[in-house]
C-alpha cells in the first residue's frame, strides 16, 4: 500500500483539482459517455442492489447507477479527497437524488463490511493509485459471492493524444520528467497483461478486456487549456506558478500541437482509448 506521505500529498492533489471537476463535469461525463456505458452494461446493476462507485471524482456515474438501482436499492459515492465528494454530494442532490450515500474512503483500505457490496464501478482512477493492487484487493474483499468489478484505465500515449499532448510541450522544455517505470500514471495500466495479472492476484477470476474507442471533444482552445489548468493535477500546479509571461508561451505551443485535430467549427475531437475490464 501507499506510504502515509504518498496518500496525504494524494490528497490534496485531488482536492485542489475537485473546483474544476465540479466545473467540467457535464462535458466530462459527456466526453467519457462511451466508458460508461460499457462498465454499466457489465456490471449490470439491477433494482435493489448496493453499488459502489470507487473513486468517484465529481459522481457523475454512480449518479447514473442510482436511477437504475431504484429506491430499493443504494449507490455508495465515495473518493479519498473530501473536496471531490462533497462536489459530488452537492450535483446529485441537484438531481434530486436520495438513494445515493456519500463517503470519503481509501481505496486501498475500504472501511466497508466484508461481502456488503453487490457490484463496483471504478472508472479513470485504479491506474493513478499508488498500490492498485491493494485497491483491487480490497474489492474483491467487500464484494458478495457472484459480484462484479468493472472499471477502466486508459491504453497508451499513442490511442490517447487527448492527454498525452498536453504534457508533451512540458517535457520538451524540462518542467516535467517521464514517469519512472511502475509509477502511478495515467497510462501504467496500459498493459492488458499488467492488468490481468494484478486482477487474478486480488482473487478475482481472468478478466474480460476490452479497448473502447472515443474522441474527447474540447469545445475549443480555452477548453483545452482550462482543461490543463483547472484539472490536470500534474501541469495544473506547474501553469499556475509561472509568470504572465511564460505561461502565455505555453498555452501557445500547447495548443499548437492540438493543430491537426481542429475541426472546422473550431472544435478538437481528439482521439482516446480506454482499457475497460469486468472481473468477478
């Protein structure tokens, strides 16, 4: 598991991100909608079940889960970052939701019964956790006989320009490293086998997995780079200590590289691939 250190700083990294979430909410579930529905036709939740929606950032889809678990049934919203739940507490009550319970809980250490739980959902997040084995452990654990876990992590570099142009400018000019083999990372559960691997090791039964294609959509080059600064919890913070000046020079060659996408309303639909895995 992750030292205390390394929990605390995740902390406040995804809390310091969670106002942009709450932001961009509507276009990220939007940009996302494909990943979704595949983890929720997977998991199948039925009326009456409980689901736990793991590392939920702003909620948007265990808000979904909880229209298909009816009144009998209860969603349980949770993220490590106290900011990103109460955002989600905040967006589900707009929607009028009152079978959906919220939490602040460690992935890798689930305050939660043994066998309490009848499906997890888990998307864009088991990759960046510092022990995603504990987490999946930890799943396995909580979950009933017969339950499923489906969550998702992204490919590559090369199926993701969405986000991996984005930091590409950064490491050209020095202000970021390449991320050491093993590290937590956008893409380090890139590998169908790494997956399948650490899946199996929880205890759970060999995977199904399945690339899902979709374009993530920036309206615009202000969407693309607010997208950078208001949620990109690694170049976020690097943006925001830069003079006027040098920051401007950035935005510029960031969104020069996003060129050849540019479509003709001036919108940047940008390839994405998604590792989308169902194991029980």
């Amino acid at each position: 598991m992750g030292n205390d250190d390394d929990q605390e700083n995740g902390r406040r990294i995804w809390g310091r991100v969670a106002p942009g979430y709450a932001a961009k909410h509507r276009t990220g579930e939007a940009n996302f909608a494909a990943v979704s529905d595949w983890l929720i036709d997977r998991a199948d939740p039925e009326p009456g079940q409980v689901v736990l929606d793991l590392a939920a950032g702003a909620g948007g889809l265990g808000h979904r889960v909880a229209n298909l678990v009816g009144p009998d049934g209860r969603v349980i919203s949770t993220d490590f970052a106290s900011e990103m739940v109460e955002i989600a507490q905040r967006l589900g009550a707009e929607q009028g939701l009152d079978n959906v319970e919220y939490r602040t809980l460690d992935a890798e250490q689930m305050e939660l019964d043994t066998a309490s739980i009848d499906a997890i959902l888990c998307r864009s997040a088991l990759m960046v956790m510092p022990d995603p084995g504990a987490a999946l452990s930890e799943a396995r654990r909580v979950l009933r006989p017969g339950g499923s876990l489906a969550f998702s992590t992204f490919t590559t570099p090369e199926a993701n320009p969405w986000v991996a142009l984005q930091g590409r400018t950064f490491l050209r000019r020095g202000l970021i490293s390449p991320p050491e083999p093993g590290a937590p990372g956008m893409f380090s559960m890139g590998d169908p086998d790494r997956v399948r691997e650490l899946v199996t090791g929880a205890g759970f039964d060999d995977p199904e997995i399945e690339a899902v294609k979709f374009d993530f959509r920036f309206d615009d080059a202000d969407h693309i780079w607010s997208t950078i600064v208001d949620i990109n919890a690694l170049l976020g913070p690097i943006v925001k200590a830069m003079p006027p000046g040098e920051r401007a020079e950035i935005r510029t060659a960031v969104i020069e590289g996003f060129a050849d996408f540019r479509a003709n309303d001036g919108s940047y639909p940008v390839p994405a691939e998604a590792q989308a895995v169902l194991a029980r």
